[in-house]
C-alpha cells in the first residue's frame, strides 16, 4: 500500500527515552502535529507526568484526549488539520480498555484498521513490561500478557518499529526500501 | 565442530513473540519435530498456556515432557524420529529444578554437553527476567540470577541466539558464516 | 574531542554479562586498571557479589570504593596510576545517592563534566530496570525513573553504549569513525 503514510511503532522501558525518540520523529513531518494523549490526568502523578511532557513539546502541537476511543481520537487530530499525529501511549490505552472493562481485542482490530489506511504519519509509543520477574499477582501477569500481544500486533501493522534503550534507537523492523 | 547439526536460542520478555519465531525456525527443517516441553500442567493457568500452544502448532509436532531430566527429553525425542527440536522453555525448566532442590550447574552442564554434539537441529526458549526493577523478594533475585546465568550458558554454547522483541527477532549471535 | 579518551557505558538486565564485557574492554588498554566500586559491602548478599565479581579479577586491578562521590572516586583511581577506570555501577550509585538524600541531578551533571575531560578510557555499567511491569510501589517507580534518566543523561555522554543481553553484547550507539 505505497500511498498510504508511514506508521512507526516506538517501544521501550520506563524512561527509555521513547517519547522524545517519537516526537522528533513526529516533528520530522510538515506541522500542526496531533498529540493523542491516552492518559487520563486523574491521579497526581499522571497529572504531573503530562505537565512534563506537554511543557517539554514545543509550538506546532495540537492535543486530543482518547483515553478508550483512540480511532475516533486520530479522527479528531486529522479533522482538526494535524498531518502527522504521535500516539502516547498503547500500554496506558490497555490499561484503561480493562479498567473499562472494554473488549480488547476488538480495539485492536480498530486501531490496526485505521493504521492500515492512515491517511497521514503516525508513530506510536508502546512498553516493554514482560522483561521482569514474572509477577505474583495474576492481574499483572494478565496485564503484561495482553500488552505483549498488542504490541506484537501493532508492530506487524508498523512500517517500522524501534526500540528505545538509554535514549537510544535500535531498529526491530526498518521499512521497505 | 561443522559437522554437528545447529542450535539457535530464542530469549524475549513474556508475550513477545519468542514462542512462535522458534517454532518457525523448527518448522523450516523437515518434519516431524519434538516438541519437548518443561511446563507441568500443574495450575489452571499453565494448562491454559500450554493448550493454547498446542493449538497453534499444526501436525507434523511430537511432544515430549520434560520437566526435570532434559537430556532424556531431547534423547526421546530424537530417538522417536524427530528431525529437529524445539525446547519451551529453559527459564521453567529452571524453576522445575529448583523446586526439585536439583543440582543447577550438573543439569546446565548435561545440556550443554548434549547440544554441543546435537544430532539435529535444536531451538531453545528462554525468557528475559532481569530488567525490570530488583524485586524486593530475596528468592526472585536469586531465580532471576540463576536464569541469567543459565541464559549466558546456553548462548555461549549456541550457534546462533536471537532476541524477540514486539514479535521481531533481533540476531544477537549470528551463525559462523 | 578527539584528544579526550574513550567513555563506553555497558547497561543490560540483572546477570545479563554486562560486568565481564565492561571488565574484558578496559582489560583491552595496558594496566594497571582502576575499579571504581560504588557498592557499599553493607548486607551479606551484597558483600558476597563483591567477593565474587574480586575474585574474577585479575591481577592488574586496583580497587576504590566511591558510593557516594564517584569523581571523587575516579580521580583517586588515575591519580594511583590506572590507565583506564572501570566503574560497576551507575544504578548502585544512584541509590546510594537517594538513600544519603543527595542531589541526584548535581551529581550526575559532574560525573558527565568528568566525562567530558577523562584524561584516561572509562567503561562504565548500569542497570535495565524499567522493563518490567509497572511496580506497585511509588518509591520503586521513582527509582527506575530516575535510574533511566542517569542512564540517558550518561550514554549521551558516552562514545559508545553496549546493550548486554545472555552474555552478548548489541551495540546502541557506535563511537564515531
């Protein structure tokens, strides 16, 4: 599918410098951006998480808010004129899917859809959570399960996927030449 | 030692695809292949793992468990016609000699003697457990430690070991040209 | 800079190698060689791991212990003579830096100015500690964020970074030809 945009899948651990890895990629493109935020600003430290990262994002920036419609969140970027959006991130959309009690698997086919015909580029930040101890608590076994499955299905869909460590990018998957 | 048949370890956090790429590199080899593998069917959610597996390999699979006694495992397997093996997965197996208060480096050793004289082709799952935060569990540290160590053993000792991340493989070690 | 002399930071998981691959590039320079420890042989479980990583060592080793001020440390290595320092660990150091309520940012700002100016070849070790699951614990997500910061902030510094996965060693960032 040569005239659709690129899609770009950006992993790592917590703190591994994969926003900043992201958005350079996101800032690459023509501006307005579209910054679709799945955090929801409810609790003090994510709130003060998301001061950080918008004060650190320079003018060009327009932010959305999809905490569980992430596909109607990409919708609204591009309505609203972004030619490139930067998605931050799958691990916490997961996260509020099951706190929804929403049906995963159904999301995912919808973002993967969309990705397919994304009519401008996108790049995607996801978690690497399964590099651990296996966890003693069931619900966080099921939790790194999940994400490890949604980022494998996200980066089959990606033209390229990276992965962040120390701030720096390693190529899983590079694009077609 | 040319003339001894490869061995090609699969290591990856949970759920990042590390499964499904070594059965792939089984697969290319001509049938049948043993399945030889360490889980016990013990709780309900290992069961669950281990039917799902089953499920998606296809015909062509032989399994052999092998909890404890590896080496007889692989031995049966091949002994049974296998033209190659897939061994799923070391860090349980691990878990299974500890249990057992079994001699850790004696096994380590008995395998890696056996997969230096392979009479076919052997791929190996292992998991990474050792970057996420210290646990605070004195026996987690000592099992992420042993299966680190366990981890380094069996890479040194084959041919080829690739790193599955997002369901993409990353060659860490690649075969002697 | 090209009249300064190399930095190389080696991170990975618990037991991923990274120590022996740190230890075996400063062993590539002449001796005598300088080991910056930053552990504090407070509990048993520690002080047997600094016996262990001693006894590995070889001749040619001179050890100083700096938990707390790690220039301070450096400089007292090169001041002894080393022609090249190895300092096991950065993730070590920053707890014992939180544990003393030290200024995590000043100290890290004056380990990349020494950096900047080492007048003889540095490897240094961290810690891949966020990729796992999200801990529970508020303190133990404070540590690993600031653990990835320190990582960020050094490998920017460094020449080279060296990812260590199962005793291999992935290259993350090549030191200019």
């Amino acid at each position: 599918m040569a005239s659709m945009a690129s899609v770009v899948l950006v992993t790592g651990g917590a703190r591994s410098g994969k926003s900043r890895i992201a958005e350079a990629r996101v800032e690459a493109q023509p501006a307005p951006w579209g910054y679709v935020a799945t955090a929801e600003a409810g609790d003090g430290e994510m709130a003060e998480r998301i001061r950080h990262h918008r004060a650190r994002r320079g003018a060009g920036w327009q932010t959305v808010e999809a905490s569980l419609d992430l596909v109607a969140g990409l919708d609204a970027a591009v309505a609203a004129g972004a030619r490139a959006c930067l998605v931050d991130c799958l691990t916490l959309w997961l996260s509020n899917l099951l706190h929804a009690e929403a049906d995963v698997d159904a999301a995912a086919d919808g973002l993967c859809r969309w990705l397919a015909e994304a009519p401008v580029p996108v790049v995607l930040v996801t978690n690497e959570v399964g590099a651990g101890i296996v966890p003693l608590n069931a619900l966080a076994r099921a939790f790194r399960d999940e994400a490890g499955r949604l980022n494998q299905r996200v980066a089959a869909a990606a033209d390229e996927v990276i992965l962040a460590v120390a701030g720096l990018p390693l190529t899983l998957k590079a694009p077609a030449g």
